[in-house]
C-alpha cells in the first residue's frame, strides 16, 4: 500500500505504532441473504467476475493464503506497520448472509484456521442451528449476531423476516447461544445493532441483559445504498444515551467512524472501502488474485486511527 493512500496525524516525531490485540479482515462471503433489511449496504457492483469467490475452492484458498501472507505480523513490509502493531490476524466472515452457504461456511472457517486466522462470523443468527453450532463455534473466535428489535412488527418493517414470513425466534436464540458458550467456553458473543429509523425509539436493554454479550456494536445506519431509513444525529444520540448502562461493552460507530476504516474484501476477492462522505457507494481495488494483496491494496484508502478507535473501550475486538 503506498504511503499517500494512509491517513496520519501531522506530528514532528514519528511515534511508535499502536498496538491491537488482532487485526481483523472482513470477508463478505456473499451478497445473497435470507433477509431484505431496508438499510442493507452489502451491495456490490462492477462485478468482475460471473461468480462469487467462495464457489471455487481452490481460488477461495489461495486468496486466504495470501491475505494471511501479506498481513501476517510478521511481514514488516506491510505499510500498515507504520501505524500498527498487532499480534494476531482475524478474518471475520460476513455478507450478505454466510450461514446460508451451508457446509461450505465451515469448510471456509476450517482453511482460515489452517492458514493461521482465528476466525469469526457475523450473522442473522435464523440459520444458526443447534446442529450448526455444534460445528461451527469451536472454529470461531467471536460470533457476532445482528439484532435490531425485538418487536416483530418493526423487524417486519426493517425486512428482518425470511419471504415465507418466518423470523427469529429470541427464545430460540438465546438458547442457541448459551449453547454456544457450553460447545465452546472461550468464545465470546458479540451483538450488531443497526440504529435506524424504525427502531430509533426503542429500548433494548431486556435483550442485551437476557444475551450477556461481552461486546455491543451501535452502528448508525449508513446510507451507502438506500437513505430511506436514515436517523438524524438527535435521534441515534438519544439512542446511545438510552442504553448507556451497557457502555462498557459498547462499541458506538456513526456514519465517519465507518469510512475508510475497515479492512474489508468483496464477495469477487477486492478490497473495498466506504467512501469518506459516507455516500455514493464503495471504492474497490483491483482483484487481490492474480495480482497479489500488495497491489491490490495500495489502491484502498485506510485510517489507521479510525481502525484504531474500536479498541478504546474494549481492547481486542476490531470487527
């Protein structure tokens, strides 16, 4: 990655890098879902290729391999070095809806820990069986579960609810997730919470006590694609204020803490990156295969202070 592609403080002595426990990589494996949310960025266009990465298992694997190679902490070429110390590497899987890849989310999950990624996965959670987690959770690091109501009419509203008009059972997850946690008591449980329009008023507080997650995402809905369900900064204020009993496993992003802040590959094998205004859609590099992590991200804009700020109240997660 070239120098002018990093974003750094002016500062007449050169400071030693920050150090995070895990630099993290987010892979969306897919752009297709189960769900049709409203605010949904996971769009990607200019595709270049017919077909996602993940259906060509040699291809996935390579592109696994040399995203380790390159970001590995060992590999002081990296430019990121500059900015960074880390210890170890993360890829966390995301979509679209991975859990809808069946058998071959876990052979994905089992290459990246062979490669050497400890590895984690956001999901919808409607998937997560409890014959999948008992696969799936002693691979995973962090399982992270996107929740944004618990009223089923605003979940309706949002597009949470799968087309034969099924939606998550809170009974059924909470159970899932303690069964997660006795599969695998190392594994920690993360919840995203996308603050928008329809669910700006309400209080989650009975859901993230019943869950104990030990990290909450508050993410304001960013109007990558669609700004139909977009919050004012009054709103997503007096949401966070709301729930400030649970500050000290919040993690609380608005729409400039998303930009140029992310390690983040496309469902084709390209980094991409959300613009700095937040809006008209991603910035992408060229494909990571054949040309090699290197090239590929020197064409990405990347704030390692934003990257960085995700650690300040709860060290060791980044994704």
């Amino acid at each position: 990655m070239s120098k002018e592609n990093l974003i750094f403080p002016i500062s007449p002595v050169k400071a030693a890098p920050a150090h995070v426990d895990a630099l993290t990589i987010n892979w969306h494996v897919t752009e297709a879902c189960n769900y049709r949310c409203q605010y949904c960025y996971a769009k990607w266009t200019d595709h270049p290729c017919p077909r996602e990465l993940f259906h060509d298992r040699d291809r996935s694997q390579h592109l696994l391999a040399e995203l380790f190679r390159y970001f590995q902490p060992t590999n002081t070429s990296n430019p990121l070095r500059d900015a960074l110390s880390w210890r170890t590497l993360r890829l966390n899987l995301a979509g679209g809806e991975p859990s809808i890849l069946g058998e071959r989310l876990l052979d994905i999950t089992r290459a990246a820990k062979q490669v050497g990624f400890e590895v984690s996965l956001i999901s919808n959670a409607s998937r997560l069986t409890s014959d999948v987690i008992k696969q799936l959770a002693p691979q995973l690091t962090y399982l992270g579960v996107s929740l944004d109501s618990t009223h089923s009419g605003t979940n309706l509203a949002i597009g949470r609810v799968e087309r034969s008009g099924q939606r998550l059972s809170l009974n059924e997850l909470t159970a899932n997730l303690d069964f997660a946690r006795q599969v695998n008591p190392a594994l920690k449980i993360k919840i995203n919470t996308v603050v928008n329009a329809l669910n700006a008023d309400e209080d989650l507080s009975g859901l993230i006590t019943r869950v104990r997650p030990e990290r909450w995402k508050v993410l304001r809905m960013l109007p990558i694609v669609d700004a139909t369900l977009a919050v004012s900064d009054e709103a997503f204020a007096a949401f966070v204020e709301r729930h400030s009993a649970f500050r000290s496993i919040q993690c609380v992003e608005d729409n400039s803490d998303m930009c140029e802040s992310y390690l983040m590959v496309d469902p084709y094998g390209r980094f991409f990156q959300n613009q700095a205004t937040g809006k008209g859609g991603y910035l992408y590099s060229r494909p990571i295969l054949p040309s090699g992590a290197a090239a590929a991200f020197s064409e990405m804009r990347f704030n390692p202070a934003g990257f960085r700020s995700r650690y300040t109240t709860a060290p060791g997660e980044a994704s």
